[in-house]
C-alpha cells in the first residue's frame, strides 16, 4: 500500500465501538435510570437517608462499566459518550434538586453554578481539543473533584434527615466544609485544564 492510498483511505470505526448494548452499557444505563429515581426522592423530600445510599451507589459504581469494558475489550463510543455523561448528570443533578429543597441543604446558588459551569466548559473544551488528536484525558484534580463532589451531596442529604445524629453542629459544619472544599477543588481542577488546553496551543503553534 503506498502512500497516498493510506493518506486518502477512510478511517472506520471497529465494529467492536459501535456495538450498542453490552454489559458496561448496560451498567451506565442503569446509573441514568438510579439517578432519575435519586431526584424523584430528593423532590418529594423525606427519603433522605434512602436517598443518600442511593446516591452513594449510583457514584460508587462509576469505575465498574470503565472496569469491565477496559478489561475485556468492551469499549464502545457510545459507552465513551453516556459514561461521563451520566457522571455529570448524577453530580450536577443532585447539586441542582438539593439547591431547590426547602430545607437547609448547603447548597446554594453559586456552588450549583461552579460544578455545573465548570462541568460543561471543560466538556466543550476537551471535545475541542480532542478533535484535533489532543490527549485531554482526566487530571488527578479531576478525580479528586469528583470524590469531593460525591462525599459533600452525600453529607448534604444527610443532614436533612431529621434523625439527630445528623442534625448534630458538629455534622452540619462537616457537611458545610465539604461542600466548600468541593467548590474551590472544582475551580481548581477547571483552571488546571484550561492551563493545559493554553500549553496545547502555544506548543502546536511552534
């Protein structure tokens, strides 16, 4: 094969990437239907405990459909798109919900704005960059944001619970650090992605 026909031959898709349903499909999948129902219960108010180890499951499972399909070769585009996808509706989801319970959650209006903010610039910026052959996977601050994240909604749920333990100060001003701390760690983790997507650019333009 010369080189011209490699230049101008079509990239294709291996038929393992476009398979639809597999098993970590079917996980992501199940994810999206348990965040549905952890919103529902964050709505109607009063499941809080249930609603708390519903979404600590729901979050907890997010390395098992990456696991099994990086194991035994089950990567498929549509698990690459729904995965993040379904992380970020989980996360972002339940910011919002808890943003608008009557009761005090925590959460008000400027943390829901920077994890959601944040979440969809740096989604438009890596889908960017990664157009053009750019490696923009996942920074260690990233990984700890999403930690972060998951424990301060879990403690937030929690501390609607009527039962005393988590009505305790000394839980409520846990639950109040998280929070915070998850905040400043999301604002930290976008600008270190915009610092990497600036160092992308000033390099491919040497």
């Amino acid at each position: 094969m010369n080189a011209e026909t490699t230049q101008t031959e079509p990239m294709h898709t291996p038929r393992s990437q476009r398979v639809i349903w597999n098993i970590p499909n079917a996980i992501t999948m199940s994810r999206l239907l348990l965040s549905l129902v952890l919103f529902l219960l964050i709505d109607l108010e009063g499941f809080w405990i249930t609603a708390a180890v519903l979404f600590v499951f729901a979050a907890s499972t997010d390395f098992l459909d990456g696991y099994i399909a990086r194991k035994y070769g089950m990567v498929t585009i549509l698990g690459r798109i729904m995965d993040p996808f379904v992380d970020k509706i989980i996360v972002c989801g339940s910011f919002l919900f808890l943003l608008g319970v009557t009761k005090d959650s925590g959460v008000n209006a400027w943390m829901a704005l920077v994890v959601i903010g944040r979440e969809m610039f740096i989604s438009s910026l890596r889908g960017f960059l990664e157009k053009q052959g750019q490696d923009f996977s996942a920074a260690w601050s990233g990984k700890v944001k999403m930690t972060l994240q998951s424990v301060a909604v879990t403690f937030s749920l929690l501390s609607l619970s009527p039962h005393y333990f988590f009505r305790d100060a000394w839980f409520i001003i846990c639950r109040d650090i998280l929070l915070w701390s998850a905040v400043i760690i999301t604002i930290y983790s976008g600008m270190e992605y915009i610092v990497r997507a600036a160092r992308f650019w000033t390099t491919s333009d040497k």
